[in-house]
C-alpha cells in the first residue's frame, strides 16, 4: 500500500527508507515491536509481490523480519526484493502509474539455492519446510486420487528429477519427501491430458516397485 498525492516521490527508495526509518525509531530496546509490525506489514507486501511464488505476508515473516533487523542485519539484505523498486509517473496530477519490476538496475541480486555466494550476490534466507510444503499425501487429497495412482502421474512426468518440485531434507535419522506448489500444478495438467488408466497401465509397475 502506497500513499495517493498530488505530487508522487519520484523515487519510491526515498519513501521506502523514510518507511524503515520510523520502524528502526520502533525497535529501540524497551519499545514493543507491534506498532513496528503494523508498519512493516505493506513493505513486505511489495517485497513478496515481486517473488514468483507470490503469495500472502504471514506473521511468521513479519517476526522474523523484525528479529533480523534487532540482531543488526541491514535492511537490504532482509528485504532485497525491495532495492529493486522503482516508481514510474506519468502525465500529471492525481492518477499515477505503479509497477513493480524485477529486472530494474540494482547493486544486488538474489542467489539462487544452492548457488555460491560472490560479489554483490545476497543469499536469501528460507524456510525449506515453506517451499517444499506438499507431502504426496496431500497432493492426491488436491487431485482426488489415491497415493498409489498419484505416483503414477508423478513418474509420467519424473517429479523428482526437478529440484523446483521435489526435495528431501534429513534431520537426524528422519528423511523428509516433499513437494512444492509447482510439482502439484503440473499434475494438475497431466492428469487433464492422460486418462488414469492409461498412466496406470504404464506405470504400475515403476510404483509398485521403486517408490
């Protein structure tokens, strides 16, 4: 959420950064984070508006923002979606023309999982859990299939050769399997294009056996 005025900042930074200038006067020790939360909340609305998995601003994010921010983290590296912001106006007066571009010129740029950190790359910080968020229990419950046949699909399309659809993560002697948003939404189109029977009769064998 932005503003309306007759006369727009030419540059969203400057407002942006008078934006986390009072949130900082909220976070002094002894002050109470929620006014700062309060105020927080639209400027992570713009970060995660520019992300490919968009989706809504959780307090979960909102704390954690707030707790790197306390620790001494700058602003940039918390939010460096945001850096890349600009403002364009067009003609004159009240109506103004907003967008929000992710190829604008910026001093940094997101790394990619697993990428090396180098230069003026910033690594971004997630939730694993958050991203791989879909047990294949889940998605046969969203394609109104049974686990066994939804494996079928899942080996049509070879699910677990793309690391943007399937992961698994150890913690100590439990490994977990999971899915993203982006697997279940090609099943989605799959199972659209293929008859279950004909999935099933070429791949029943592969789920029977292997997973």
């Amino acid at each position: 959420m932005l503003p309306i005025s007759t006369r727009p900042p030419k540059d969203l930074q400057i407002l942006i950064n008078s934006e986390l200038s009072q949130i900082d006067n909220l976070l002094f020790p002894g002050r109470k984070g929620i006014q700062a939360a309060v105020q927080l909340r639209p400027i992570l609305a713009l970060a995660i508006a520019t992300r490919d998995d968009l989706s809504r601003v959780t307090e979960k994010e909102i704390r954690k923002a707030i707790q790197r921010r306390r620790k001494g983290e700058e602003w940039i590296v918390i939010f460096p979606e945001v850096a890349q912001l600009k403002l364009e106006t067009k003609g004159e007066g009240i109506p103004i023309y907003f967008r929000i571009k992710k190829d604008a010129n910026a001093a940094v740029r997101i790394a990619k999982n697993g990428e090396p950190v180098e230069g003026t790359v910033i690594k971004q910080e997630y939730d694993w859990f958050d991203k791989y968020n879909l047990s294949v229990s889940n998605i046969a419950k969203h394609l109104g299939l049974s686990v066994p046949k939804t494996r079928a699909y899942m080996f049509e399309i070879d699910v677990w050769s793309d690391p943007e659809m399937y992961g698994e993560k150890r913690i100590n002697s439990i490994c977990f399997k999971r899915y993203t948003k982006k697997a279940l939404d090609a099943l989605k189109k799959i199972t659209a294009q293929m008859t279950i029977e004909k999935v099933w009769e070429k791949h029943k064998n592969a789920v029977m056996g292997k997973r």
